[in-house]
C-alpha cells in the first residue's frame, strides 16, 4: 500500500513537469463562439477583397469554405466520429485559404487546398485542437509548392478597372526586391487596399478593425500581433532595408493578416506569455530573414508555420510549475 502510494505522488509529480496535449483551456467560451467571432472580424477584410478584386473573390471563398466544411463532414462521417461541423472552425480555414490567394486563381486548386488543410493537416492529426500548425498556412505552403506560377499571378485593382496595363500587376514587395522602386505604390492606397496582391492581405485597415475587435473580445491579445510586426520591423533594419521603406514592407504582403488571423491561433501557439513572447519574436525574425535574404519576397507563410513546429519545445522550455507544487 505504502508503494503504491508513492508512486502514484511520482506519477503526479512527473505529469505536473510536462505539457499536456492541446486543446488547451484559455477561457470558458465556446469553440462556436470563438470561430463566430473571427468570422466576424474577417467580414472588413472580405468586403474589402470584394471592393478591389471583384465577384471572383465571393467564388474564392465561397469554393474554400464549402470544400473545407464537407470534407471535414465526410472524414468525420467515415471515421464515425462526431460530426463538429457546427463549430465553424472548418468554416474560418476555408475563409483564410480563400484571402491567401490572388484573385485569379483557379478554384478547382483552392478547393485542392482546402481538403489538404481539413483531411491531412487537422484531421489526420485529431481534430480540432491537434493539428500541428495552423492548415490554411499548410494549404499555402502546398499550393505553393504545387502551383507557383498559379499563387503568385497577381493582379492589380487598376489592372481589373482597366485603368493600367498588366505591368502594374508586381506587388510592393516585389517591387521592392526587384530594386526599382518608381512604381511603387502610395502608402495611402497600401492603407486602402489598392494594390496588388493576394486577395485578403491588400486592405490593412480591413484587417486592422479586425483585429481591434478581436482584442475588444478578448478573443486574442495584442501581445504575438504588435510583438511580431515590430520585431519583424527591428530585424528588417537590421538586415539592411532603409528605414524609410519599412512601412512599405509592414503594409505589403500577408504580415497583418498572418500576425493578428493565423499566428495567434489558440492550437499552434505557445501557451503562456513568456513563450507567446518567443514565439512572436521567432516569427518577426524569420520573416524579415526570408524577406531580405532569400529568394522570395514573402516570408510570413513559412515563418509562422516553422515556429507552429518550434512551439512544442517552446511550451517545454517555458513551462510553469503547477499551482502549489513544491520546488
């Protein structure tokens, strides 16, 4: 009796030293309520994909979420687990798949996107709560992979208006890569939304009023969104961009909408404030890394989802002891 005793102390000893499995318990609202919410905030940034780039982006979006909801309804159905469906989860991954692609692209390869993200990356894993890094990243990375040409054909507000030729078309970003920076875009119309792009990430005040209403909400912090973009700001300096095109650089691209939707996702961050900390400054290292040092002018995609695979030993590194627990 005595053994059994004590090693029943041990065992709770050793399980108070290690991090348990996601989900995590952050607050008592519903899953439901949650997704609600940011679908919610996801509304300006939508109608702002609808204002510069047109009825396609309704397409794009109206593609991914209904790929992402039956296929997580089939796997379910198959696998004779609970159908959960009504937790809106699939419905916010179709969502941010449709904002990561430009307006052009082919909606039989976002629906492509949309099942890898449900079937592999989340439900292969276990659901909601288990997946390893966020899967509208993971579909990115793979239509990425796939269709190159396809993910980065851009295309400019004006080009559809048909008020510029094509050549407009370059992104910021490229533009700024590339050296020439004459048809650089008006930070004003960067704010706005009137550039090219994919269609989600073009409108910074759309994804800005989202992510107010988020912390109004409680939904999220502010801490891994303003950590992330003012350390990738920090390290961009550093790594030799001049400070007058850093606001370019913060406004282009997928930055806001991957630091405020993607990289505070509950599933694939760390879980306490000193790792959310790392994690944010991982995230603003990389991305400014890839952006200036590698051959492609976007990062946030893969920097967000290395450090999704670098939270486990985060959470590791940073754990707390048990309430109560003696040192």
């Amino acid at each position: 009796m005595e053994n059994n005793k004590i090693n029943k102390e041990k065992k709770k000893k050793n399980e108070a030293r290690f991090v348990s499995l996601a989900p995590h318990i952050r607050s008592n609202d519903s899953v439901k309520k949650i997704m609600l919410d940011v679908i919610i905030a996801l509304i300006p940034a939508m109608i702002a994909s609808v204002y510069f780039f047109g009825m396609r982006s309704i397409a794009l979006i109206a593609t991914c979420v209904i790929s992402s909801v039956l296929t997580e309804y089939i796997t379910q159905k198959a696998l004779k687990k609970t159908i959960q469906v009504k937790d809106l989860s699939s419905v916010v991954t179709g969502i941010l798949i449709a904002l990561n692609m430009p307006q052009s692209f082919p909606l039989w390869m976002a629906a492509f996107g949309s099942v890898f993200a449900i079937l592999i990356v989340k439900e292969c894993f276990g659901g909601i709560g288990f997946n390893f890094m966020n899967p509208a990243l993971a579909a990115r990375l793979v239509l990425m992979a796939s269709w190159p040409k396809q993910i980065t054909d851009y295309v400019s507000p004006d080009v559809l208006k048909g008020s510029v030729d094509a050549v407009s078309s370059a992104t910021p970003l490229q533009i700024i890569s590339s050296g020439d920076l004459t048809n650089l875009p008006a930070l004003k119309d960067m704010f706005m939304g009137n550039i090219g792009g994919v269609i989600g990430e073009t409108s910074a005040i759309a994804l800005l009023i989202g992510f107010v209403y988020l912390v109004i909400r409680k939904v999220i912090s502010w801490e891994i969104p303003v950590i992330y973009v003012a350390t990738t700001a920090v390290f961009l300096i550093i790594f030799g961009i001049p400070a007058n095109l850093v606001p370019y650089e913060l406004l282009a691209g997928g930055l806001l909408l991957g630091a405020i939707f993607m990289a505070t996702d509950y599933t694939t961050n760390p879980i306490n404030k000193k790792g959310r900390l790392i994690f944010a400054i991982g995230c603003g290292l990389l991305t400014a890394l890839i952006r200036v040092k590698a051959s492609l002018p976007e990062g946030v995609s893969y920097a967000i989802c290395l450090m999704n695979l670098a939270t486990p030993l985060i959470d590791k590194l940073t754990v707390t002891s048990a309430y109560g627990e003696a040192k």
